[in-house]
C-alpha cells in the first residue's frame, strides 16, 4: 500500500468546499457539465453538514502527500438503505486503487451501521466508477434517459446486499 495515500473522516475545515469544488471543477472538464451539477453536489453536502447521525452517516477524504485527492459519502435513504454518494478521485491520483478504498470505507460503514442494503445513483459516462461498484457485488436494478447538468445521460440505479457479505477485498 502507498504510504503517501490515506483516507480519513471528513472534518477538517476546508473539506466540504473541497467536495463541492472539486466536483463542480473535475465533472465541467471530463464530461462537459455544468454549474447545476456543482449545485446538486452542494445541496448534497449541507445536507450532510447541517444535520447528519454519525451512527448512520459518514464521509470520507483521501488524501495524497497531504493533498485532498479523494471523497465518498455514505447517507441513510431509509432506515434499511444506505445510499452512496458522491464518489470522486482527482485524475492525478487515479490507479492508485483509491475508488476502491473509498467505496470499501462505505460499505464496511454502512455494514456496522447495521444497513440491509447499499444503494448508488450515478450516469453512464462513469465507467470507471461503475467498474469499482460492480467489483464490490452492485448490480444494476434501473436506468432512465435524463437531460441533467447540461448533457443527455443515462442514470442508473445500483444496489448491492450488504448482509451477504460479498465485497471484494
């Protein structure tokens, strides 16, 4: 493992601006999308800053030589659900395995929080991000065709049984 690489709690000043920041900033330049995306990003991360249970809620941040590389939320959707949210890894940090990391650190999360089930929103242009979930035993359960943060996308529905105890190691 790299020891340049760690992740940590959310909760140091500084961290909710970065999510929102690097997302608004990372999402624009990959994928072309534009400022309401950096707005849902917001409202999502408020959300979690103004009233949030850390028995059933929890964030995390990867950090590489110090620097903010990395984010992952884990949210209650309904008593049995937890709902990954907004997964990123800044590109210059990317084949570190730190998406896996991230994504472990919420199921492990979500697992001792006594969560049934997992559950993640996101769109067809994450592949990358798609390939970690599906590694860790998401399966597909929807997809719709959407216009959303300026382009046409295809958002799809994951969700993965945490009582199994599949994850990938």
């Amino acid at each position: 493992m790299d020891e340049r690489i760690r992740i940590r709690k959310l909760g140091r000043p500084g961290d909710l601006g970065w999510v929102v920041m690097a997302h608004g900033e990372q999402y624009a330049a990959e994928f072309g999308w534009d400022t309401t995306f950096e707005a849902l990003v917001a409202r999502i991360v408020a959300d979690y800053a103004a009233d949030h249970d850390p028995r059933r809620e929890a964030a995390w941040i990867a950090e590489m030589d110090g620097r903010r590389v990395g984010c992952v939320f884990c949210v209650a959707a309904d008593p049995e659900v937890a709902q990954l949210r907004i997964l990123l890894v800044d590109p210059s940090a990317r084949g570190q395995g730190l998406g896996g990391r991230l994504v472990d650190e919420c199921l492990a999360f979500a697992r001792r929080a006594g969560y049934a089930r997992m559950r993640l929103w996101t769109n067809d242009p994450l592949v990358a991000a798609r390939h970690v979930y599906l590694s860790r035993g998401f399966a597909l359960t929807g997809q719709e065709p959407h216009h959303s943060f300026g382009a046409d996308l295809v958002g799809q529905v994951y969700e993965v049984d945490l009582r199994a105890g599949t994850e990938a190691a």
